[in-house]
C-alpha cells in the first residue's frame, strides 16, 4: 500500500497495575478483531475531539466497566503497520473503580510482571511491555575505591529508597575488580528484587550473570548489531539524535538521554533543555530516564514529556 494514503490512528491503552503492584491487567482481541487473538493493553482509538485521557477513560468504562479518575503517562510508541500507522499513547493505571471484566466477552487476565514478555502481544508493544516492568528510578553507582563504603550505599538505595534498576559503573576499577565488584552487587540486588545492568563490554556477561548491559553512548555507535540475547536488558548512554537512533536500529531496551542539568561529573556540558528532551523522547520508541542533575522531585516532570523515569548517581548515592 502506498504510503501516503496510510490510515493515521492515535490509541490510547492502559497498563492497569494490581495494588500489590505485581500484576498487570491484560486483554486477549476477540478473533473477529484486526490482530485477533493477540494479547493487549485495554484500549482503543480516540475520536477526533477527545484527548488521550478522555478516550482512556471512556474506552475502559467501555471494554472492561472499570472507572478512572486519573492516569499517569507511561510511553508514547509510534508504529506503522502495513495498512497504517499508529500512535499507541499507554498511561499507567493506579486506581480504579469497579471489577474488571471483558465486556466485550474478550478474556481479561491479571498476570504477574516477569509473565508478561511470555504473551503473544502486536508487534507495536515490545517497548511497552519494557515500560511496564522498568521502574521510575535508575540508580548508576559512583566510583567508590572503597568496598565496605560501595555495599553500604547501595544496601542503603536499595533498602531505604527502594531502588529496583542499578547500572554498575567501575571506570577506575581493573577488570578483575570489576568483576569481583559485580558479583557482590548482582547477589545484594537479587535480595531486594532488583535488576543488575553492567557497564562494560557485553562480554562480561559470561563472567557475571547480571541482567544486562550498559553501553557508552561511544561504544553504542561502534556496533551494528544487538551484542546481548533478548532474555538479557540492553541499555545506552545517548545524548542526541543520532545516537538514539543508534540505540533504536541495536533494539536497545532503554537508554539514559543527557545531560538536563550541570553535575559535578560534567560541570561544561551544553545542556539539552526540557523541550527538547520531550522532542527526542516523542521519536525515541523505547523507555527513556532524563539524567543529569536529576533527582527523584524530578520524576513527575520527566514522566509528564514522556520519560519512564530519572537516572542519577548523586540522588541515591549517600
Ligand atoms: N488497545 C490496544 N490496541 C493496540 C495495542 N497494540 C496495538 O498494536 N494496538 C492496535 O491499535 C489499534 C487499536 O484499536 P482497537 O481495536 O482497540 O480500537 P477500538 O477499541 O476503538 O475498537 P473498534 O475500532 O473495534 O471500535 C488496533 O489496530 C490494534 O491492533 C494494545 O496494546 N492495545
Ligand atoms: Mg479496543
């Protein structure tokens, strides 16, 4: 099809989270539908004078029969299908009146986070079911020559700030104290649940089973292809557009865009601005944490233009 006749279709769908937090809400299409028989978040497409919101909230009164007051943004992910092209807009759903079911008679089912990537979902949704089970908070670990001082922080983070997402950075480390470093950190973030990205050389996955890698935003332009298997997280460091589409093309699963604001790390960086941050985040397709200078009373703002969430070192490092 040509396209330039392509349909243009804005949706807006729901990631509804249990109050436990553990499970997300999700639909099966009826098999009569367009992608019948896929699993989805519930939702559908907004007429033409509704907002996202507005169409949310009517669409899940009108799909499962639950209230909504309010929503938070969760991602924005622009995809083209043969027939069209579609904005699917995802808020996150805290708080909800009434027991959902498929009015409909599609089946609903509650399942719980780590279940999800096993559902068969439209192609469109591989960064939202990212986005879904990615927290708000990224904490990157600062350089710490000190072993005691580096497990007493992180217990802290983990602990007191519940911190669910750590990047290990070790620049001024060997690589044999890297890995040493990395083990001890991979068995503190199982005990609270949290997940371990390495920075360094995909490689080192072999030596210390974490749960992916970050990558320099110099070392991202380096690849051509993804260097880690998909059951592993693969993060980036971008700064500009170029690079974003670098993380884009390597299916990257989330990346870092900076910097927002001046840190001591990076006291002469020229800075990215909230605008266009948003810019970047509309086209970027995959859950992106503001970093630089940023601290969690940050977070609502960098959720409201579309980011997942904050990435700091300084913010959880104490
Ligand atoms: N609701 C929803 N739609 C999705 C998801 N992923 C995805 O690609 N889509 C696509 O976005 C479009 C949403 O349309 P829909 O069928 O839900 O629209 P609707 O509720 O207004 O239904 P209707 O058009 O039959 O009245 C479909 O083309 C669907 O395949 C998702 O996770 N949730
Ligand atoms: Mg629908």
């Amino acid at each position: 099809m040509n396209a330039i006749v392509k349909r243009r279709v804005h949706v807006a769908a729901a990631a509804i989270i249990s109050a436990d937090k553990k499970q997300v809400l999700i639909a099966r299409r009826p098999s009569s539908f367009d992608q019948g028989g896929l699993w989805e978040f519930p939702g559908g497409k907004l007429a033409p004078y509704e907002t996202g919101l507005e169409g949310l909230k009517r669409e899940l009164h009108e799909e499962l029969g639950v209230e909504i007051s309010c929503a938070q943004p969760l991602i924005r992910v622009h995809h083209e299908y043969p027939d069209k092209r579609i904005l699917l807009d995802v808020w996150q759903v805290h708080e909800f009146a009434g027991e959902p079911f498929g009015r409909e008679g599609q089946a609903v089912r509650w399942v719980p986070m780590e279940d999800l990537a096993s559902y068969p979902f439209p192609a469109a949704n591989l960064p939202i079911l990212r986005a879904v089970m990615l927290p708000t908070e990224y904490l990157i670990t600062a350089e710490e020559d000190d072993e005691d001082v580096f497990i007493e922080r992180l217990t802290r983070a983990l602990d007191k700030d519940g911190v669910r997402l750590v990047q290990l950075r070790g620049k001024t480390l060997s690589g044999e104290e890297y890995v040493a470093r990395a083990r001890q950190a991979l068995a503190l973030c199982r005990e609270y649940g949290a997940r371990l990205l390495l920075n360094g050389e995909p490689a080192l996955l072999e030596q210390v089973d974490a749960d992916g890698i970050h990558l320099t935003s110099e070392r991202l332009m380096q690849l051509d292809q993804r260097p880690v298997p998909m059951g592993k997280w693969l993060g980036a460091s971008t700064h500009n557009a170029e690079q974003l589409d670098k993380a884009a093309a390597l299916d990257c699963d989330l990346v870092t865009l900076s910097p927002l604001a001046p840190t001591p790390s990076h006291p002469d960086a020229i800075l990215m601005g909230w605008h266009d941050f948003q810019q970047h985040v509309e086209h970027a397709g995959m859950p992106v944490f503001a970093l630089g200078g940023m601290t969690r009373f940050h977070a609502n703002r960098a959720r409201a233009v579309g980011a997942q969430g904050i990435a700091s070192i300084r913010d959880f490092w104490r």
